[in-house]
C-alpha cells in the first residue's frame, strides 16, 4: 500500500475508533423529541421507528457517478422534505481521500458497484442488514439483479448499500449521418457484424469533414455479458489473455481497420462529445447515464435532437443480454453519528414516489412495479418519440466476481485500443503482453 493510501487508513481508523462524522446540529440518533418513521420504497408499510427528529445536517458525497446539481435537489433535497424535513443534506466536493484524511468522512455516499472496492478499501462502509430490517425496507421490491450486484460485492453476501437507481449500456445514432448517406437506421437485436457493416457504410472523409460510423467505446463494456472478471481471486492473475478479449478485439480491430476510422493525430476514441457536439459520429454504445444527460442538454439548446437508440448490440451467443448489472447505490458510513436519520435519506431516495421523480426524468429507476417505469422520461421533451422501450427490453447480466485491484488491471484492458487500432500490432501479442504487464502490477500491489 503507497504512504498515501496508509495514511487514509490511519485516518479512517482514528475516525472510526473516534466515532466521529461530518453530520452536524444534532445529539444522535436518539436524542431529542422523536418521530418522523422509517419508510421503506415502493408500496411497503411504514416501520414505526422512533427517531429524533431535531434538526441535523448531514453530508453527501458522489464518487465515480454522475448526479447533476438539478437531479440532487429532485431526487434527494426535494424528498427528504416532503418526508422528513428536519433533515438536511450538504453535498460535499473534492476527492474523497482528501476529505476523509481531513477528517470529513460523509454520512452518505452515492457510488456504484464498479466503484464500491476502492470505498471498501477504505473501510468506510457499514453493513445494513440490521438498519433495513430495523426500518421494514423491502428489498424484493428492486431490480433483482441490483440486490445480487450488491451482495456479489463482497464474501458471504453482505449488504453494504441500497440501489438508487440503474444503468444499462444502449447504442446511440445520429439519424442526419445515416439520411445524409442514404443508410437504413440501426435497430434492437444487433449484433457486432450488423454495426461493423452499417459502420462500413458510413466511414469517410467527405467534404472536408471527417464521418465515422461507430465508436465501440471501452472493450470491457463489449466484453461485459461475457461476466468475465478483470482479476482471478485464487491465482490474483489478470483475465486479459482469454479467448473472450481475442474475439472481442478481432471484432474491435475491424473498426479499427476501417479506412477513415483513426483521425487527425492518431485519433482512435471518440466518445459523448464527438457523437453530440462535432456531431461526426455516427453510432456510439454508451452506458445510459453517460449519455442521457449530455443529449437532454443538447435538446434544450436546440443543438442536437435528431437522434436514438437501440438496444445493446451482442455477439451472437449473447442474444438479448444486456450488460452486467450495474447500480448507482447509497451507502452509509461506519463514522456516521445518524445512522437512523441517513436511512431515512435512503428510504427517501427509495420511495416509490422518488423514483417516479427519477424515472420521469430519464434515470433508469431501480424499482421493478411498472407504473414507476411506464413514467420513464415523461418529464424530458427530449425523450418524446424516442426508442425509450430499448433500456428496458434486455436483462442485465450477472456481475463477475470483483476483486480490490480490478481497477488497477482495467487501464490495460483499456490501453489495447492504442496498441491495436494505432500501433497496429497483432490482437494475439497485444493480449500476451497486456497480460504479463497487469501481472506484474498485480505482483507489485501484493508486495506492497
């Protein structure tokens, strides 16, 4: 462990032995005139849980998510008022390592579960099996797969964070590219072969400007329904020299290959911008929360709107799979002095009522009863018209073992877009030498 990330431990250790937190004008959980019950979400009775309702702040912080400041005050502020007002939350900024080696560790912490080792590392974490049957939350009213992504964090099946809302990867389309071409648009059930031969169509250099076809993103989110680990616990080997990455790069490499594909100064990555603002992209696949709120921001400043989506395109033997489960999660920290009153900002965030808020305006809500979902984007004009049953007609896959380095091994998977589309060498010596290189970090880290 680099002094760095030990002196955050020591931190988190003096804080947790302290049982200090960030939350503030309050005496606890307990102290003070009580009321204000718990709550589960969707349709479950109240738990009649006596809990101070004296006046308490406290602090918020969102790691490696996207909450805009508009979806915060709907989704968080504008609930807890209507149920329970004497709460305020305080959204804290910054890196986390920074505020919690400050001595600022938040109450509450929005992440997902790509995200949660890195948190755990930190010990920052508290287990919430006691608070949801303490409070009554029904967990059987969730995306079932967000339970199971949750529980598949960690050894023994623990609960450490309760869903929030979902995300799931969609292919994006340009319809003035593919009418500029004269091309038909992409539609749901694709595979890989179906978007290379669109992309074929499509990618070109023609009146000055620079037209590419499909821009496949990050090669683990294409690997994704595979539920392929980065890391294999038992060897603490990397999973990157495997059968499943060559076919992902042998098809990979034949966008790459395509004439016109690598722009300008060896130009192989794309992404959001290229796709809504330079608007020479013709096709991207995307996590939804990556994309949403970018096209919504366009649509309103009647920049773009003359766009969809599909479904998450699929090597055969993946048909009508879509990626691994992957939830933006509330989690409570151990240090936090109002355990009660941060479930309850939970059970705000959980509520059958703020997850039609969510839905409404295009975040993928986490419940499973379908009036919320039916709701979804009814509150966006940017949604009206659109595919909108393509987010929700895959299941998402299982989610693959995680492991504590799984983000130290990630950046190579990653890093074999250059070596292949740019540096043109092989698929077969790229992931030989990808594999040797994340095992001897992995071997660094384990020394460490």
């Amino acid at each position: 462990m680099s002094g760095k990330w030990k002196g955050i431990g020591l931190a988190v250790i003096a804080l947790m032995l302290a049982l200090t937190g960030c939350g503030s004008n309050s005496s606890g959980d307990s102290a003070g005139g009580t009321g204000g019950a718990g709550q589960s979400g969707g349709n479950s009775q109240p738990a009649k849980v006596e809990v101070s309702t004296n006046p308490v702040t406290l602090t918020f912080f969102v790691s490696a998510v996207k909450l805009t400041d508009t979806e915060f005050q709907l989704f968080m502020v504008d609930q807890l008022q209507k149920k329970y007002p004497y709460i305020t939350l305080q959204k804290l900024d910054g890196k986390l390592e920074d505020l919690i080696a400050g001595g600022q560790t938040p109450d509450l912490i929005l992440t997902d579960n790509d995200w949660f080792q890195p948190i755990q590392k930190l010990g920052i974490p508290m287990e919430l099996t006691d608070l949801t049957k303490k409070f009554s939350l029904d967990l059987g009213q969730f995306v079932p797969e967000s339970i199971a992504a949750i529980r598949n964090m960690v050894d023994g099946g623990k609960l450490y964070s309760i869903p929030f809302s979902m995300n799931a990867g969609e292919m994006f389309y340009n319809k003035d590219i593919f009418d500029k071409f004269g091309v038909s648009y992409p539609k749901d059930n694709m595979t890989w072969d179906d978007v290379l031969a669109l992309s074929r169509k499509i990618t070109r250099e023609e009146d000055g400007n620079n037209y590419v076809g499909w821009d496949p993103g990050f090669p683990d989110a294409v690997e994704s329904p595979f539920v392929q680990p980065f890391v294999d616990s038992k060897t603490n080997k990397a999973v990157i020299d495997t059968p499943v990455y060559k076919k992902v790069f042998d098809m990979l490499k034949q966008q790459y290959d395509m004439p016109g594909f690598i722009g300008p100064k060896a130009k192989f990555a794309y992404g959001p911008d290229a796709f809504i603002k330079d608007q020479n992209l013709a096709m991207i696949t995307e996590w939804h929360i990556k994309m949403t709120g970018p096209l919504i921001d366009a649509y309103n400043d009647n920049t773009f709107k003359n766009w969809d989506m599909t479904t998450i395109p699929n090597f055969p033997e993946n048909a009508g799979k879509g990626r691994h489960a992957l939830t933006s999660m509330l989690l409570i920290s151990q240090t936090s002095k109002y355990k009660d009153q941060a479930m309850q900002v939970i059970l705000a965030a959980a509520s059958k009522e703020a997850q039609i808020v969510q839905s409404r305006n295009a975040r993928i809500p986490v419940l499973t009863d379908q009036e919320v979902i039916k709701q979804y984007g009814l509150d966006v004009p940017a949604m009206k018209g659109k595919n909108t049953d393509a987010i929700f007609k895959f299941k998402w896959s299982p989610t693959p073992k995680p492991n504590v380095n799984d983000k130290d091994v990630q950046p190579f998977i990653r890093g074999l877009r250059k070596t292949i589309a740019v540096d043109k060498v092989d698929v077969n010596t790229a992931l030989r030498q990808a594999q040797a290189d994340a095992d001897k970090k992995l071997a660094e880290l384990a020394a460490q």
